[in-house]
C-alpha cells in the first residue's frame, strides 16, 4: 500500500558528512532535525512509500549521517530485501523517536534522504 508523508527536499547522499554517534544525541532531540540546520529553505513536499521499517538507533544514524550501502547495516538489509528492495521506504528508531525518508531511485542502495515533518511514528 502506498503511504504519503510530508518531508523536507530530498538531500543527496553525503549531505551531512559528520558521523552521528548515539552520544552526540540529546535527550528529546530528534537527530534528523540536523538535515534542516543551515538549509535556508529545506521546503515541504509530499514523498510516497510503501515500507516503513524498525531499525536500531545506530544504523538509523548512520543512514542519517552518510547513507550508506544496505549490505553494511545487518538489521536492515534483512528487513530491506525481505521487503522485496522497495525503492522509497521510512526508517525510524523507537529509542530516538526519530524517522526519515529514504529514496533509492531504483537502485541497490541510497541515494536521497529527507527529514519527515511529522514527530509520530
């Protein structure tokens, strides 16, 4: 079933180039928000997906901070390819309270990512 959510513009790959480690996260911040520091205009547009998936506070940011390939994040490349490999999906971290929308393009691994407007998982 397709899904909708109001996200920011997608950013490319390496936008955030610092890495997010669980320490740097303050309590009831959501780390996503850091797509939004220093964009002027970060824009609102609706983003379509089909999955939305669970994964661990750590591969959640390092999706967040570099968007790596699937193959390096355990959790969720299974649940990932279990899913038949959609190519638009939500990723969040209950322990963080935090999602964002990933984009793959049709390919093997991640090309945008967005911050998701809304705080409820």
């Amino acid at each position: 079933m397709i899904e909708t959510v109001r996200t920011s513009l997608h950013f490319r790959k390496w936008f955030l180039d610092a890495d997010i480690a669980p320490e740097d996260v303050k309590p009831g911040q959501r780390p996503s928000k850091q797509l939004l520091d220093g964009t002027p205009n970060p824009g609102v547009i609706e983003s379509s997906y089909t999955e939305k998936f669970s994964i661990p506070s750590s591969e959640f940011l390092e999706i967040l901070s570099a968007l790596p390939d699937f193959n390096t994040l355990p959790t969720f490349d299974d649940l990932w390819r279990s899913a038949k490999s959609p190519t638009s999906f939500v990723v969040y971290s209950e322990e963080l309270g935090d999602q964002i929308f990933v984009d793959t393009s049709g390919y093997e691994y991640p090309r945008y990512k967005a911050f998701v407007y809304q705080d409820k998982i």
